[in-house]
C-alpha cells in the first residue's frame, strides 16, 4: 500500500522569502515521488520527480527536493518566492508497477507582496 | 501546453442525465488516467487504462465508465448524473512503456449538474 501526506492545506510566504512545503510517503517498496502545481482553472503541471537516482531532484521555476529515506520525506523548497509561484502543490507516490498514482490532498501557496 | 487535450472544456448539464468527457492523450502514450477534482474530496483517481485495457480501477461510481479506443484516445462516461457529480475532470496519459512514468494532464473538464 501506498499513501502521502502533505502537512499544510495552506502555506503563506512573503515575496523572496523560503518556501518549504512537505510531503511524507509511505511505500512498501522504494517510490517514485513527484511534485505537481496547478495554477487556477489549469491542469497539473509536473515540476519535478525522484526516480531514485540522485536524491536531490532539481525541477522547473526553480524548486527543488530532497529524498530522505530515513525520514521518508519530499519536501518541495524553493529559496525564493515569487508572486508567480502562488498555486496549489500536489506530492504523489507511485510505487511501481502499472499502479494508480497517489495523490496528496494539496497544499495551497499565497506568497505576499 | 502538456500535448493532453480534452473536450468539452465545460458542461452544464441536468440530474439524471448521460455526459461523455473526451480525452486524447500525448503522441505516443499508451496510458490514459482519469481523475475527478472537487472541493471537498479534492484529487481523486478515477481508472487507468493502457494500450486498450483496463489497468486499474480508483474510486469510480458504477455510474460510470470509461473506455479507450484503438487509436488511444479515451472517453468517460457518467450516467443518472447528480449534484454531487459536479466537478473538474481531468484526464492524464503517461508513456508507461518501461512503468510507472510521469503524467501530463489536461486542462480538464468543468462539468455542472444542476
């Protein structure tokens, strides 16, 4: 079985502050971890994902994240926010196999001018 | 633009009535996901198909049902619709070729029951 959970529904930052949002998984067997965005009446759009190769996964608009098996975390940080950044935040598991894709229940970035 | 396309854009519609979502996936991908978006249940996997096959089945009511064609694309089908039916639909494909890969998504159908 497989699950994530994202600590959070909303996160508020200021403009060119850090943005930190978690995501915790369980996985029976090593995952692949994603971290999707959506912009208002969008679609989600993949930022970045963890295949276990490097475990520091470097994604689109300057986010990042970090596996951490020990902790079994993903947490999406970006150094920096910009206004543009303002959206919600989808972790998701796969852990592999033709299995469905877990989503978390999103978590929600105001960024403040 | 993910290559994802999918139609209607909206849909209001009556309870009780039959809609068919429709969804062509990226040139080359063989999976189509299905998922359903709401306020309250927020992002919620509805059913997997790959090269024509069912895959595999999320939370999807027994009023509806999907199917993918020959040529890839796919369609969702929800019958004896109701208000709790009202909800931004989204489809998915991924190339799955070697497993699990990353899904691009369309920009989803708003469907309205009234």
């Amino acid at each position: 079985a497989q699950s994530v959970t994202q600590l959070g529904s909303h996160v508020s930052v200021s403009e060119g502050a850090l943005v930190l949002l978690r995501c915790n998984y369980s996985s029976s067997v090593p995952p692949y971890l994603f971290w999707y965005v959506q912009y208002p009446n969008q679609g989600l759009q993949l930022l970045l994902k963890y295949t276990s190769a490097a475990t520091l996964v470097k994604g689109i608009n300057g986010f990042e994240a970090e596996f951490k098996k020990s902790e079994t975390s993903f947490h999406l940080t970006k150094p920096s926010a910009h206004m543009s950044d303002a959206a919600e935040y989808f972790c998701a598991v796969n852990s592999g196999g033709y299995q469905k894709v877990t989503f978390g229940t999103g978590t929600k970035l105001q960024v403040i001018p | 633009d993910s290559g994802v396309t999918q139609t209607p854009k909206h849909l209001i519609t009556a309870t009780g009535q039959r809609v068919t979502l429709r969804c062509s996936p990226r040139s080359g991908d063989l999976s189509v996901y299905w998922y359903q978006q709401s306020l309250d249940q927020g992002l919620q996997f509805l059913i997997h198909y790959y090269n024509g096959e069912e895959r595999a089945k999320g939370n999807i009511l027994e009023r509806f049902s999907a199917q993918q064609f020959p040529d890839l694309h796919s369609e969702l089908n929800l019958s004896s619709l109701e208000l709790g039916d009202s909800a931004l639909y989204f489809c998915a494909s991924s190339n799955d070729k070697g497993g699990p890969d990353t899904q691009y998504f369309g920009p989803g159908t708003r469907l309205t029951v009234l």
